[in-house]
C-alpha cells in the first residue's frame, strides 16, 4: 500500500472517513453498477431509459441536499428554490435564443442564477446567524412564496422577452438540451438524455467526494458535530455555511436544468410544499451522512412510489406515508449506513470465524 | 472504514442498483392484443382535484362498459390503462409518457386542471397521441391531436352572463381565482360585457390556498354590483359561499365553476348557493329526459356506482367523447390515430342519448377545424333550499377559435393557445 | 381604500385564525421540541369528528366536543406510538409526522370520500353602513383570546400546569423530585391535539371539510410558532399580532395574494432580524427595564 501508482492517488482524494465505502472490495462494486447503469439503455426502450432519467435527475438534486444537510447539518428545504429558479432560467433563455447557441448559454446562466440565488439566502440567514430549524423554516417559506408568486404570473404581462412564464399553467416549450453548433450539434433526448444525466450524476458525486474527503469537508463534518468548537479552531462557520450552501444551490440548479429538459415543461409546482419536502425524505432514508445512500434511496423510493401510481391502488400514499415513518422510527440514520453497519459486523463475524479456525497466520491487513 | 468489509457492502450497493434497474426493466407494458384496443384514462383520484376527478374516471369506464356490453369498437374489446396521477402534474408527466410509449394506448383522455394538460402537451405533441381533454376550460387551445371537448369559458360564460345582465342589471363584480383560468375567464367577462352592455365595476383575484374572504366580501359591498360573476376553483375556494352568507351578502352570482363541478350544492348547508347561477353544459341536475328519466345517464351513473356523491359535469364530457371517438373509430374503420383524427374532423355529432346535455331531438357537434364543441348550454339556478332550476338553455357554439382566431387544424396543424388579449381591446 | 372598521373586522379574523391554527402547534414545539407536521391533520381529524356527529344530529356544540375528543384520542395514540421515540430530534420528528400526516389524509379520503355535507356558519351577520361581518367568524377571535387566557392559566396557576412546565424546563431535576416525567410529555402532547381539533371544530362551519383541509392551517401555524420565539403563550400571541396586522393590511389595500406574499414577507424579516423571536424581544426588553428600575 505504499507505492503511488495513479489509482492510488485516484483513490486517496475520493476517499476518507467521511464516506461510505473505501474499500477496493467497495470500488470494484461500485464499477459493476455503474457499468450497469450505462448499459441499460441498450436493453430497453426510449420511454424507460427516459423514465429512469428522471429518477438520476432528482439524485442529483438530492446530492445537493445530502452535502448540505447530511454533511454541515444545514436543513434546507430550498434546494427546490434553487432547482426551480435554474429550471425556469433555462426555459426563458431558450425560449428567447432559439438555438442550440441558446441552448448551450442558457445551462451555464440558469445554474449561474441558482448558485447567486443560494449564495443571497444563504448569506441572508448565515450570516444573521441564523441557525437549526429557523434555517428549514426559512427556506421553507421561501418556496411557499415562490409559488404563490409564480402561480398568479398567468397574464402576458409576465413575460421575459419573448418567455411567457405562464403561471400555474407553467412554461411549455422548453428545448431539449443540445450541444453543439449548427450541423454538427446534438440533442439528447430518449437514451442519450439518460446517458447525460448519468454522466453527470457520476461526476456530481465524485466531485462532492472530493470536497467531503477534503481539508473542506473536515470542516463541514465539523460544524455539524460541534460549531463552536470548530468557530475556536478558527474557521469562519458562516463562511462554511455559506460555502456548502452555495454548492449545494449549484448542483440542484444543475438537476433543474436537466428537469426542465426532460419534460420541455416547467411550472410552479417546483416550488411546492410537497416536492419541497420530497429531497428531505430522499436523504432521510438513504441516510444523511452518506453521498451514495441519497442516491441510491432516490431512485428506489421514486421508483417505487411509481410503480404504487400505477397500480392506481388508493393505499398507494398510505404505504409512501407508513414506509418513511418506519423508516425514521427505525432507522434513523437511514437505510444505507444501517445496511452498512450489519454488513461490517456480519464481516466481521465472518473474519473472526475464519481466524479462529484457520489460526492467526492468514490475518488480512486492515488498512486504515 | 477503508477495510475489506466494505467489499461485501460494496456488492450489496451494487446489487442493490442492479436489482432496481431490472425491476425498473420488468415493469412490463401489457401489449394489445389484436382483438383489444387499449385507451388511457389518466384522472385524479387521490389528491387536491380528486373530489372533480373521480366522477370523469367513473364516467368513462361507464362508456367503456356500455361500449364493451354492446360488442366493444368494431369488434374489439376496450381495455384501460387507468393509474391514479394523485393531483400531481410530474405523476401525470410521468404516467402519460408511459401510457404512450409503453402501453400504447390508441387514445388518451387525461387531467383536470389546464396546468396538466399544458404539462402533458408537449408529450402528447412530441408523439402525436389523440388526446381528449374534457374539462371547461379557459378555451383558445388550437392543437392538432388535442381535442378539448369541454365547455369553454366563453361559451360557459357566455350563456349566463346576459342571462343575468337582463334579469338583474348591467353592474358586474368579477371574483375568479388568481392562475390562467380565472384570470382568461376574467378578461371574457370583460369581453362580454362589452357585447351585451354591461360595466365591469371591479376584478379581484384570489390565490388557490386562500380560505378567508371576509376583505372579499367587504369589497363587493362597498362596489354594490347588480350581480357577481364568480371563477372560484378548488376545495379552499368553496368557503367564499358558506362565508358570503354567513355576513348576509345576499347578492345573486353567476359562475362557470361552482355548484356543476364539486356539487357545492349538496355539500353545503343551504340557503349558502342560494341565488347562484352556473352556466354550464351539464349538470346532475340538467332536466333532459336521457339525463333523468328511469334507466336514464343519472340511473345508469348510480347503478354502477352506488356510493358515489354526484355526476358532475367533467364526468358527461368524458361520457360523450368516448363515444365520439367510437364514432370516429367506426367511421375511418381503423384505430390509426392520424385516420382517426380525420374523421374525428370530418365533425361528429351525437345525439341525446349519448349526449344527456343534448334535449330530446338535439345534438351536438364536434367541430373539426378547431376540435372543440359546440355545446348545448344551460343557465342553472340553485334556490334557498338548494333545488336546482333550468332557467334557460341554447345551443352555444364556439365561436373563439373558429370565427376570431381562424383556427382551422384542417388545413393547418397547430399546437397553440391563444387569449383574448390579443384579439378584443377590452379585454387587456 | 382601507376602511378602518373593515380593516378592524379583518384583523380580528386573521388575529384568531392564525392564533387557532398555531396554539396546539406552538404547545407541543414549545414544550417538547418536536414539530408536528401533522397538525394540520389533526384540526383535520376535529372538523370532521364535528362535522360527522352533526350530520349524525348531535347539536352543534356537542359535535364540537367529539371532534375535540377525536383529535385528543389521535393525540394520544400517536404519542404513545411515534412521537414519544422523537422527542428533541426536531428534524426527525418533522419528517416522520409529515409521512404520518400523508397517511392519515389517505386514510380518510378512503374511508369517508373526498368530502363531507358541511355544517351551516350559525349566528349570521354584523351589519355597519353598507358591510357586513359574519358574527361568527368575529366571535373566533374572541374564542381564540379565551384560549390563549385559559392555557396561560392551566400552564402558570394549576398544579399540573407547574408540574409540565418544570418537565419541559429540566426533566431530569423533575423526575428527580417525583413527577412523571413520561406522562407530563403524553398529556402535553394530548392537549396540543385538542387544541388542534377544538380549531378544526370550530372552524368546521365555515370551510369545505375534505381531507386536505389541513393544509390550509398549516403554513400560518408553522410560521407563526417560529416568530413567536421561545415563550410559547406571548410568542403565539405576538406574532399572530403582527402577522395578521400584516395580512390584513396589506390585502385590505392591494388584495389578497399581496396580504399573504406580505405575511410570509414580515415572518422571514423576523426570523431573520429577531433571532429570538417576537417574545425573545419582550424578554430582552423586559429585562433591560428591570436592570433599569
């Protein structure tokens, strides 16, 4: 374990005490989904490639949530905020440059939009030392007045440029991303769309691996175990704050892109009370403090609360409603570190076996 | 934990996604068989719209069984795709796309509210599926595989508005809830009271969540309409009436949305609707004799569903514009949804027996160049004991899209929405 | 044009209903750290346990009692089962009783339909000039003063109410001195519910009971506990002050929707700039008198 080689060097930036799955037994997994997951379109249909896209979409946006919250203990219930503003962004950019120039500008402006937006909230509350469940509150009555005020933006005086934002009836229209100019661009729709939500996705979480397993995500980790302590080792905890909150309003604007080019369609129920709170049930049952298990519980918890709609079975919110209680009751650091915590100790049994009666000689190396 | 436990964890994650993409995989889409014929009926049934949206769901599959009894379509036996989109227009994206693209439906009757259908409406578009959209509706939408077969607020509107401009006055109120539909309905109540001599004292726009409209009702007193015209939605909304009379304000109101679509009527005590007049195309209430005679559309509605509270006026469009689109079926003799489209354009017109709207010996027409309906209209009047009254009744066609816009999807496939704005002055 | 009697009667009505809605809420947050995002459900449980005995002929106030009992009885059952595991995880107990609320709505449209035969507004109107104002709505503002007095009184002069406060201020010194500390949360918990489904009943006359109606309580419950601060009965108090100063205000002048956009407006201004909410600021200033004197 001594040699430097590049996978080495890959694995140490990606890796830490403050993620799940360290392991190379865990890398080699993790390989094998992914190769999964790029090969699925090729199996199935346009529709379910586009399907399961939608699903990677909110993973991401529950990654935005998972480093805020799970991460530096910041509740926020405006990742929505920020997945909206950069969703309706990227529908009045492109409805106004009609292009795939357009196109292309309008993803970096309209996350651009959303990071200032997260960056102003959070400077807002951080820096007025607002702190715990005031922040959610906050962030939470800031989308109750964001779709308030959307809804009522139905007449033609609210428009931007040649964008209509539409009001409750939302804003239709919205191209599909493409890059590219001219001849040589391409659109993604169907299984190219899911292939870049997947990519993105992958990089997403690679990145906020980086950042949680570096010197930074100490700091995070910090101020959610103990702020004052970490004020006295000299960090600004507002900056922090501030910091992984603008990050987080990053990526979520990312995944509003990527929404408001997966149905061509955006509206004021982004902005709801109930899809505002769907990133905090995501996280809570995947598990707060884990990157993989937001995801993970993501596209399962969505997957099956689709598959309930479509039974067209009454009890289908009533088995949503009943399985996330249990899940806090019982589980409540979430699905994924639980599954971890049996896994690591039925290894650990297991190793223990062995030693036992193999004799101490064949002790595997634990690295640290 | 960098150990080698973590490999075993690691294999349960990858295992984990594994198993969920199959089943993603495995939700297998029911292929139609030759002799069935699958339509999608996408309503709510659970949710903020389920007390409108589960009499349009029952209302179909009453067609559909009716159709069905009597040798289904040419032949072929409806089957239905009939999930439950819960109020929530990302459930209904979600759905429509997969009753398109998996279940193949031959057509799809979807959504409540205008703000689904304009979220479904690029699917619709993107795939060229037939879709009926059967709610009233603020009207203007020239689409080339939509056809909106509700009443529109023009044609609503329009029949009870004069009716209350002779009876009671030319001073109008409008009170309508604050998104698109109230607010298109509201610049029709401006349009026609310009065509039959009447002032618009006064608009207010209220948000869907509100529920206290004590500052509403002072405003309407202090303004002193000779009647108001009332575009209430939604469940929050039905507390304006109990308030009303509640501080006395004793005024009549004309309305395109209550009474016809949540039976207001009924649930609350009377004389709260007393003096409201709803002008609509069908209500439980409408006095036709395919509507109330014994083994009448009534009778038919509370056999299959006996529990049921009310047949509301969504749940007749729904009713007719299956059979529209048998009739369609049978005339271009495939379930080819572009051959389907032309007869359906060719116009259709049915009569009272598969239209309770309809008096005995009326119809009414399907108009193809702009999809929509010419509707039989009635003005319906709720008294102190919450009886209902037909006070009058016509035929009202559509007159937006075909004679102001020159909407003709015949000769040129549109997927549009046009506003009053844009055409009438006053409007703006 | 604000008309000032108009003004006056509009405030009384948001005054009350914000007070209504939040006083359960601002009981069981205040006292035990956990939000309960089901408590709309729960005003929810007493309009329709109200409506359900008055539709079945009981008189109107003794339907009231039904729905407030309905909602005691969900209280308690659910403390035993759920809350009590949550207690100090706010963010926990947020979640698991939004899930529990989503349930719970299900539940009802299942088994009662999506809606009920309402109950009639009694008493009619108070006439002035050209307006009028319903008696009823303007006798809830009152209702709502008489609670906030009564659960001052049974939380400051009661034997009981002593007993609750000293749990909730250190519950380990309390249990030390002999009360019991579970029953203390359990019966706080029950009263935050009953207070929630005395608001359901009251309110039951005067909107369409559906099985969402919950939602309409609260975001003004919510928003008013949060400004309201740290002392549960003036914070309550304070804020549906100010908020319904707010609201009324502003709807009286430029209509309804500015009014609310307005209200969530003052109450982010307010957490924001007031860290210890609206009676945190009493204290303070409270305190400073004192030094002063």
């Amino acid at each position: 374990m001594s040699e430097h080689s590049l996978i080495d060097r890959f694995r140490g930036r990606f890796e830490g005490p403050n993620t799940i799955g360290n392991s190379r037994g865990f890398w080699v997994g993790f390989a094998v989904a992914l190769a999964v997951a790029f090969a699925y379109p090729i199996f199935v249909s346009n529709y379910q490639a586009g399907n399961l896209a939608l699903f990677l979409i909110y993973a991401i946006l529950a990654l935005s949530l998972s480093v805020v919250w799970g991460y530096s203990g910041v509740l926020s219930f405006g990742q929505v905020v920020f997945f909206g503003f950069a969703g309706y962004t990227f529908g009045i950019v492109t409805l106004n440059i009609q292009s795939t120039v357009g196109i292309m500008m309008a993803i970096p402006i309209a996350v651009g939009v959303a990071t200032l937006v997260a960056f102003t909230l959070g400077y807002f509350m951080f820096y007025g030392k607002v702190t715990g469940v005031f922040v959610a509150i906050i962030t939470l009555v800031s989308t109750i007045v964001l779709q308030t005020f959307m809804a009522q933006t139905a007449g033609s005086e609210w428009a931007i440029g040649k964008a209509q934002l539409g009001g409750f009836n939302g804003m239709p229209g919205i191209p599909n991303i493409a890059l590219g100019v001219g001849e040589t661009s391409v659109a993604f729709s169907g299984k190219l769309f899911y292939w870049l939500c997947l990519v993105l996705l992958v990089l997403s979480y690679f990145g906020l691996r980086a950042l949680t397993n570096g010197r930074f995500g100490y700091a995070m980790v910090g101020v959610r175990e103990d702020e004052d302590r970490v004020e006295m080792l000299g960090y600004d905890i507002r900056k922090v704050k501030l910091t992984v909150f603008t990050v987080g309003g990053a990526i979520a604007g990312l995944a509003g892109v990527l929404y408001a080019a997966w149905g061509n369609y955006i509206d004021p129920t982004v902005f709801s009370l109930t899809f505002a709170t769907f990133p905090v049930i995501w996280v809570t049952v995947g598990g707060r403090e884990s990157l993989l298990g937001a995801v993970l519980a993501t596209v399962s918890l969505e997957w099956f609360r689709q598959q309930l709609a479509i039974t067209g079975s009454e009890y289908a919110l009533v088995v949503v409603g009943l399985l996330l209680l249990v899940v806090v009751l019982v589980l409540p650091d979430g699905i994924v570190p639980y599954v971890h915590e049996k896994a690591v100790s039925a290894y650990r049994e297991y190793n223990d076996e062995v030693d036992r009666s193999v004799g101490s000689s064949t002790e595997e190396e634990i690295p640290e | 934990m960098s150990d080698g436990l973590s490999s075993r964890r690691g294999f349960l994650a990858s295992s984990a996604v594994l198993a969920g993409t199959a089943l993603a995989g495995c939700s297998g889409g029911t292929a139609s068989s030759s002799d069935t014929v699958t339509l999608g009926i996408l309503e709510d049934r659970s949710g903020n719209f389920a007390l409108v949206g589960d009499p349009k769901h029952k209302a179909s599959l009453l067609a559909i069984e009716e159709i069905n009894a009597d040798g289904g379509i040419m032949g072929n036996e409806i089957e239905v795709f009939d999930p439950d989109p819960q109020s929530d227009n990302q459930r209904y994206q979600e759905l429509t796309d997969r009753a398109i693209r998996q279940e193949n439906v031959d057509a799809l009757w979807a959504g409540y509210s205008s703000a689904t259908r304009e979220a479904i409406r690029p699917i619709i578009n993107r795939n060229e599926q037939l879709y009926f959209y059967t709610t009233q509706y603020e009207g203007g939408v020239c689409d080339k595989t939509t056809f909106a077969v509700g009443p529109t607020a023009r044609q609503q509107l329009g029949t009870v508005l004069p009716y209350l401009r002779e009876e009671f006055g030319p001073d109008i109120y409008t009170i309508a809830a604050d998104y698109n539909f109230g607010q298109l309905s509201a610049d029709w109540v401006k349009v026609l009271a310009n065509e039959n001599d009447a002032n618009v004292l006064g608009e207010e726009f209220i948000p869907l969540s509100e529920t206290d409209f004590s500052s509403t009702i002072n405003n309407i007193q202090e303004a002193d309409p000779d009647f108001v015209m009332s575009m209430l939605v939604g469940a929050n909304h039905t507390s304006f009436y109990e308030q009303k009379a509640s501080a006395g304000l004793d005024i009549p109101i004309g309305t395109s949305t209550a009474m016809a679509q949540g039976y207001e009527h009924r649930r609350i005590s009377p004389p709260a609707m007393a003096n409201i007049y709803a002008g609509v195309n069908y209500m439980e209430e409408v006095p036709t004799e395919s509507n109330t005679n014994d083994g009448g559309f009534v009778d038919r509605y509370f056999d299959m569903y006996p529990d049921a509270p009310y047949l509301n006026e969504e749940a007749e469009t729904n009713y007719f514009s299956m059979y529209m689109y048998k009739e369609a079926v049978e005339q271009a003799g495939t379930f080819e949804q572009p051959e389907v489209i032309e007869a359906l354009e060719s116009g259709i017109s049915l009569g009272t027996e598969r239209a309770p709207e309809a008096p005995e010996g009326q119809t009414i027409e399907l108009d193809g160049a702009t999809h929509h309906v010419d509707h039989h209209m009635w003005v319906m009047k709720a008294d102190e004991d919450h009886n209902i009254e037909a006070v009058e009744n016509r035929k009202v066609p559509e007159t937006f899209l075909s004679e102001t816009v020159g909407c003709d999807l015949r000769e040129e496939a549109e997927q549009t929405q046009y506003t009053p704005v844009d055409y009438y002055q006053e409007a703006k | 044009m604000v008309n000032g009697v108009n003004l006056f009667f509009q405030f009384l009505d948001s005054f009350g209903f914000i007070v209504l809605s939040a006083i359960g809420l601002a009981i069981i947050f205040g006292m035990m750290g956990v939000i309960n995002l089901a408590h709309g459900e729960l005003i929810m449980i007493g309009a329709y346990g109200t409506t359900l005995s008055f539709n079945a002929g009981a008189p109107l106030l003794l339907a009231m009692a039904v729905g407030v009992i309905s909602a005691a009885a969900a209280g308690l059952v659910i403390e035993r089962t759920i809350v009590k595991r949550l207690y100090q995880r706010p963010l926990d107990s947020m979640v698991a009783t939004w899930a529990l609320g989503l349930a719970m709505t299900q539940m009802v449209r299942i088994i009662f339909g999506n809606s009920l035969s309402g109950i009639g507004l009694p008493l009619g109107a108070i006439q002035y000039g050209q307006f009028s104002y319903s008696m009823y709505r303007t006798l809830l503002s009152v209702v709502a003063l008489v609670v906030l007095l009564g659960a001052y009184v049974v939380f400051t002069r009661t034997e009981f109410g002593i007993r609750a406060r000293a749990t909730i201020q250190d519950d380990d010194t309390a249990r030390a001195m002999g009360i019991d500390t579970d029953r203390m949360y359990t019966a706080t918990f029950v009263i935050g519910c009953a207070l929630a489904g005395l608001t359901g009943a009251l309110y039951a006359p005067a909107l369409a009971v559906v099985p969402g109606m919950g939602s309409s309580f609260l975001v003004e419950a919510f928003v008013a506990v949060v400004t309201g601060g740290t002392s549960v009965l003036l914070g309550t108090t304070l804020a549906a002050g100010v908020l319904g100063t707010a609201n009324a205000f502003f709807t009286n002048l430029y209509g309804t929707f500015i009014g609310q956009v307005a209200m969530l407006i003052v109450a982010i201004l307010i957490l924001r700039f007031l860290p210890t909410g609206l009676s945190g600021v009493v204290e303070t200033v409270r305190g400073q008198m004192e030094r002063e004197s």
